[in-house]
C-alpha cells in the first residue's frame, strides 16, 4: 500500500482540515485540476475558486470550497499543504444561502449598465456560489 499524503487546508481565520489522504484534487489557476498522490514531485501553483477533493484513506472523500489561494506540495512524506483566502467544508455550507448568491450574481451579469469593477465582484461572487455548490454536491442553474 502506497504512503499517504499529508494534506493541511489552512485560511487565515482557522486551520479547516488535516489529516492523511491517498489523493488531492484541486484547480490552479491557467492550468485545470490537478492531482496530487504521495511521491508528486514539488509543487507551488496559485488557486482558483473551485471544489476540491480529499481522498482520505479510510475512503471517503472530504469536499471543500476553495476560494482562490495556493496549493504547495513538499517533503517526504509528500505534505500537500492550501492555503487559501477562505475555504469551507461541504458539510459547513449554506446550501440555499449559496443557491440565493448564485442567482443573484447571475442577475448582476446580465445587466449591460455595469462597469467594470461590478462585472468583476459579479463574476467573483458567482464563481464562489458555485464552488460551494459543487462542493455540496447540489446541481442548480441560476
């Protein structure tokens, strides 16, 4: 049997997850998900809001959102350590408080008076709601 990863999920409020997982599976920034198994070779990319996967080595799989921060792997024994801006754990979400901010910052998109600067914070919060969601397990169209 393989070694088991070491994984930390760290934000600036909390330390959200540790433990040992077989598998990591996350999205950097320009280049996709990314996985990473004991032995990865070292690693630093920057993140973008998604939903990651802890596969913990019992077998079940730790859901987190992640929104936006950086992704370090290291060491031997492999230590895949996030640090993100804020991250949430599936089980920690709003479900309808995340659908309500999906539906609103899809509304904002498709007004054409915005400027800029709400276009961002509109797609931002959008891109929040739905890591959430997907973190959650919860399929939902605004």
């Amino acid at each position: 049997m393989a070694e088991p990863l070491i994984v930390e999920v760290v934000s600036p409020e909390a330390v959200l997850y540790t433990g040992e997982a077989d598998m990591v599976i996350t999205r950097t920034l320009g280049g996709g998900e990314v996985a990473f198994q004991a032995g990865h070779a070292a690693f630093l990319g920057a993140l973008v809001e998604n939903h990651t996967r802890v596969f913990q080595t019992d077998g079940t799989i730790q859901d987190i959102a992640i929104h936006r921060g950086f992704v370090e792997v290291s060491g031997n024994p492999t230590k895949v350590s996030i640090l993100s801006d804020t991250a949430e754990l599936a089980q920690d979400i709003d479900v309808a408080r995340a659908k309500e901010a999906l539906e609103r910052h899809q509304h904002m998109l498709r007004d054409q008076t915005m400027d800029a600067t709400m276009i961002e914070v509109a797609t931002a919060g959008r891109d929040r709601a739905q890591a959430r969601l997907k973190a959650t397990g919860t399929t939902f169209t605004a």
